[in-house]
C-alpha cells in the first residue's frame, strides 16, 4: 500500500487512515503466502520499514495541534502488528506440530560400505596374515632412493621408465636420492622395513601408488598394490613357490592351479610372473583368459643381492649393524596390482568405475 501524506487531521480521519494500515497488515499476516521474516522486514525494519516509511509521512509533516493523537495511534499501531506476528508465528508452531504425521516413513540414512578395492585388498591380507606376516604401511610420497636407487634402478637407468614417475616440484637442489616423488609401486617400503628392522621378516604391505600413465579401462594413473617381503636364513624359490600357491588358492578357491614364468624386474633374481588357471572357466579357455586358461596376476622373484647390499650400506650410514649379509641370508618379494584382481573378481569392465564416487555403481558391492 501506497503511504500517501495525510490532508485531513480530524481524529476520525486519522482513527480511519491508522485502520487502514492496520487492515493492511492483517491482510498480509493472513495471506497464504506470510513469511514472518520478510514480513518483519517489510514493515518493522527500521530504516526501510513501512512504519518507518509511515512516520516520516505522517508524524513529522502533521500541524502541532495533531502531532499527539497522530503519535499514540502510531505506538498503538506498531504494537498491534507487533502482537499479530507474534502470534502467526505461535499459530504456525502449533499448526505445524497439529500436521507431524508419525505413521509416515522416516527418512532413512543410508549406511556406507567398505569400498570393492579396500574389500579385496583386506581379503589378500588377510590371507598372508594368517601364514603369519605383518602389516607394514609407508608413505606415498617417497624419497628416489627407496623408490628406486635402493632397488637396483640406478640413476638414468631405463628400467626407470617402466614406472612412469610423478615427481613433485622444486626438488632440483637435492641430491638425486633424496628428491620427492610418489611412489610408483609399494616396494620402497620393502626397504623402509629392511632399515629398521633386523631378519627374519615376513610381511604384507597393502597401499595406494601413482604413476603418470593415461588413464584407461584397465590403467588408471592411481592404483593399489599388495606386495610382500620374506627374508631369513635359507629362504628358497620353493618357498615363494608354495606361499604363493598356497595364498591364490586361499584367494580363488582350492581348485586354482598357479605357474611361474621368467620375467624382469630389477630388484629380484630370478624374476617370475605367476599366473593362475582361469577363474571363470576352470582352465578350459574363455573370452576372460583370451582363450589360454591362464590368467596373470602377479609378479615375484627373490630379493636381488644388490636390494641387501645398498640396505647394508644405508644401514652403515645410519649408524646400524649392516644385518642383511647376502651370504647368509636370502628372501623372496612379491607384488600384485588390487585394482585388476578386484575387476575379475566382481567382473568390473572398467577400471575408472573404482574411482568414480557413484554410489549407484558402489551400492551393488555393499
Ligand atoms: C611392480 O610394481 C613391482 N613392484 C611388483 C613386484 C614386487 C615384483 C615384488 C616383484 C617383487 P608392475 O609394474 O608390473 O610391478 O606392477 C604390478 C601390478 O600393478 C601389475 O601387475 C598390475 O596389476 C598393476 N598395475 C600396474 N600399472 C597399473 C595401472 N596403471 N593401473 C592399474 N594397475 C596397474
């Protein structure tokens, strides 16, 4: 409503003019459409207000003569719209507790479930767990030399270009072996192990690695691994031999065959990459195992001499007894890329699902 300058200051026109206003807010209470807060706004803001707005019109410009009645019915007005929002707002309170429906369903919470790739790489675990290894975990971002130099990639080496490395900035001042970058596979902590502490050891290391490849269905430039590390007096090919049987059948069900091929990797001598017979079709061939039966899942070999002696040397430089004599102690390592076991295992066709965040894709594992 427009606040128009009074001209008439007989009382009954001013009692009329005061009625109408209030008319007017009552009317606004009343509306389908009320909202305390912008009606507060509206009318008793104190500088925009249309009370505000009102005194200005009519109080200030009023004869003198006037001036006292127009001022009582002013206060008399504020405090009637005052009144009828303080009770719309205790009706809605009351209305809104008359219409709390409690035979409606709740709004459920959803509960959350451990991821697929965290599920299975806690099963490998486990299994290793139970032949008696421990947990060791390390950082992601990791030194050149446990990531590479201590395992026999030497500086400018091209085995280095097998791992495609994400190295973190400004670390050119730095002697090579100490720049920072993201580990590319969990073996560094292999050697973070062999440091501080003495043989025999036996363990699992589940965790997450980086490296600078373009991501596909099956390659995501983030992914987990599960490695493990035996060492001792004696430790033979044999060993690794039937620990990884042993750990495949416990994974896969007892039925599965495992076989060793040679193969490379820098820090194990012999190498072997272990496959086992195919899950889906028994060893017969399918479209999963391209035909062959077999299906490759991990790699292993035992610690290369050169691993125990660069531990040695770093041991000396540390102030430690060099406890890793080739001579008289040897071991195997193993390690097994969990994205891709998890893929075969629930039958995922792309690796990007495990890392998407839809629940519409997790819920189907919970
Ligand atoms: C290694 O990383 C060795 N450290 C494994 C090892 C440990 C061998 C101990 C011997 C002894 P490799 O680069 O092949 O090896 O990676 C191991 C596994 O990680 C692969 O078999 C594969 O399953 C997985 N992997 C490698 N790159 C990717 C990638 N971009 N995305 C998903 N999985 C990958």
């Amino acid at each position: 409503m427009e606040i128009t300058a009074l001209t008439d200051f007989s009382s009954a026109a001013i009692e009329q003019a005061f009625a109408e206003v209030l008319a007017d807010a009552q009317a606004s209470i009343a509306a389908p459409s009320f909202d305390a807060e912008a009606f507060r706004l509206e009318w008793l803001g104190r500088k925009q207000g249309r009370l505000k707005a009102l005194s200005d019109a009519w109080l200030k410009t009023a004869p003198v003569e006037a001036k006292k009645l127009i001022g009582q019915r002013f206060n008399a007005l504020k405090e009637q719209i005052e009144t009828a929002l303080e009770n719309a707002g205790s009706l809605n309170a009351k209305a809104s507790a008359a219409t709390l429906d409690i035979s409606l369903p709740g709004s459920a919470q959803s509960l959350g479930a451990e991821h697929p790739l965290i599920k299975t790489m806690a099963e490998i675990v486990d299994v290793f767990k139970r032949m008696g290894y421990s947990l060791r975990l390390g950082p992601e971002v990791e030194n050149d030399f446990n990531n590479f130099e201590s395992l026999n990639f030497p500086p400018n080496h091209p085995a280095r270009d097998t791992q495609d490395t994400l190295v973190l900035a400004d670390q050119e001042k730095r002697p090579l072996r100490e720049r920072l970058l993201m580990r590319t596979h969990t073996s560094p902590v292999q050697i973070r192990s062999m440091l501080s502490e003495e043989p025999p050891l036996q363990l699992v290391i589940p965790g997450k690695v980086h490296r600078n490849e373009a991501a596909d269905a099956t390659h995501s430039p983030i992914f987990h691994q599960v490695e493990g590390l035996c060492v001792g007096p004696k430790v033979t090919f044999s060993d690794l031999k039937g620990t990884l049987d042993h750990a495949m059948k416990a994974l896969f069900g007892s039925s599965v065959k495992t076989r060793f091929f040679p193969s490379f990797f820098p820090f194990t001598e012999p190498s072997a990459d272990v496959q086992i017979s195919c899950i889906f079709c028994g060893g017969k061939g399918c479209r999963k195992c391209k035909h062959s039966g077999w299906i490759e899942l991990l790699g292993c070999g035992m610690v290369d001499p050169n691993v125990f002696e660069a531990v040695n040397q770093r041991r000396i430089e540390l102030g430690r007894e060099p406890a890793y004599d080739p001579a008289k102690i040897s071991g195997f390592a193993f390690g097994m890329g969990v994205d891709r076991i998890t893929m075969m295992k629930y039958g995922i066709s792309d690796i990007g699902l495990l890392y998407s965040g839809d629940t519409r894709f997790l819920a189907q594992f919970a």
